[in-house]
C-alpha cells in the first residue's frame, strides 16, 4: 500500500517562539493522522545550492492523511501560529 510522505524545508526561521508554539499543537494532529517522523533536524548539509535551516521528514500510513491533516481545522489552526 502506497504511504504518504512529509518533507517540511525551512529555508529561514523568523521566530523560534511561533515555530515551537506551532510545532507544539502541530505535532499531536499529524501524529492523530498516523504520522511517523523519521528526521527533524537543523544539521542539514547540502551537496548543491543552499541547505535549509530546518527539514522535516515524516510517514503516513495512506497519502490521504496526508492532506486530510493539512486541511483540518486543528492543523490549520496550529499553522497559523506561524503568521
């Protein structure tokens, strides 16, 4: 069966605080959806062009979930902590 894939790349941090407030309630809403992180990192080294700061890697169990967590009101509720 097919697995949905998450790469996050964040190429700039503007604020920790509102990254780790949406981090925290985030997290608990992709991990409802099935979600297993395989790397969260800022030791990223690039072999070309410029690395990201920050990369995310996580499995789904189905690709739906992964849109289906994007979409729903508690992730999109946790996303805008960002703005």
């Amino acid at each position: 069966m097919a697995k949905g894939i998450l790469v996050a790349l964040y190429r700039k941090i503007h604020d920790q605080d509102k990254l780790t407030a949406y981090a925290t309630d985030a997290a608990p809403v992709m991990k409802g959806q099935g979600i297993r992180f395989f790397a969260r990192t800022t030791n990223i080294q690039s072999l070309k062009g410029l690395a990201p700061v920050r990369a995310v890697v996580g499995e789904f169990p189905i690709p739906e979930a992964v849109v289906a967590t994007y979409h729903s009101k508690e992730y999109q509720e946790a996303l805008s902590k960002l703005d």
